[in-house]
C-alpha cells in the first residue's frame, strides 16, 4: 500500500500499524520483515517513520477480538489514535487489509467520526496467486502488473457534518 501511496506522489512520513499481541509467530514474523524496510526511520531511500500501534486490554497485549472487551479496546486504540493524528493536523491513509475484520469495521466506524474529506480510505486487493506467493514475508513489493490495486473505499465523514457526533466519539463505544 505503501509502494502505490508514493507511486502516486502522496507525501508519506509516518506509518502507524495498529496490531494484536506479538505472541503469535506469524504476526512476530510478519512485524519483524515491515520493520527491516524502515530502517534507520527510512522507507525507499525517504524518510519514513514505522510506528507499531497494539492494542491493549487492562494494560496487556489482546491476543483477538473474542467479545465486547476486545471490541472496546481495539475501538479506544484506532479511535485515539485517529484522534490524536487529526489534531495535529495530519491528512490520514487509512489502509484496511489484512488482520482482523472486526480491526477493519471498528476503524471504518472511528474514520467515519472522526475524519474528513481530505483523508483517504483504501483495500488492498491482492490476487489470491500473490497472496501465496507473498505468504510469510517473501515478497514484500509487488506492482500493478501482478493485479495487486490499491482500491479507494468511500468514505462519508460524518463527523465533519455533524460536529456533534465527534464529541460522542470521545465515549465509549458503548455510548
């Protein structure tokens, strides 16, 4: 996803993955090989910042999204996130591909409070053959030619319609 934004002469500095517990050899792979492309904070000879983003529940890593609980955290996690990244300023490519589909749905529904329409939400569609062949970290840069898109996902900023929904977002999901 990366690879596309810069393609299209996006200015990313920062990258922040949201991610579950490390204690799964798979993540812990997976996390380790993205880490080796941003080294010494640099990303395709740019400076570029990777920032891991875990979700916790009661101060320990979540292992899964299993009820509620872990809804509510991984809610409070993107939301804060989104949240603090939007002060700031900062125009947001929020990339939902791979992980959970509850992590997807949950940033969909911050994104949709907290955004705006300068802020972009994107799929990575990636052939199923490429998925294969990727699978573990063995490739990890891919072009359009093999079918891979970044596919941009609609977004209506709700809470820029309604200010008064963004106050709500500052709540639980609950509420």
């Amino acid at each position: 996803a990366l690879d596309a934004l810069l393609a299209q002469h996006e200015e990313i500095s920062e990258v922040y993955l949201v991610h579950l517990t490390l204690d799964d050899p798979r993540t812990r792979q997976a996390l380790s090989r993205l880490q080796q492309e941003f080294f010494d904070d640099r990303y395709a000879g740019r400076r570029c910042r990777l920032r891991r983003v875990p979700i916790l529940l009661a101060g320990a890593p979540l292992d899964d999204i299993r009820d509620e609980r872990g809804a509510e955290a991984t809610w409070q996690t993107v939301r804060n996130l989104i949240a603090d990244l939007k002060a700031d300023g900062r125009r947001l490519h929020l990339c939902l591909s791979g992980g959970r589909r509850m992590m997807a749905l949950l940033a969909m529904s911050a994104a949709a409070l907290l955004c705006d329409h300068q802020d972009r939400i994107w799929h990575m569609y990636t052939p199923d053959e490429v998925r294969r062949r990727a699978s573990g970290g063995a490739v990890m840069h891919v072009t359009p030619a093999e079918g891979v898109q970044l596919i941009q996902t609609p977004l209506v900023p709700w809470g820029a319609y309604f200010p008064a929904l963004r106050t709500l977002a500052q709540t639980s999901m609950q509420a």
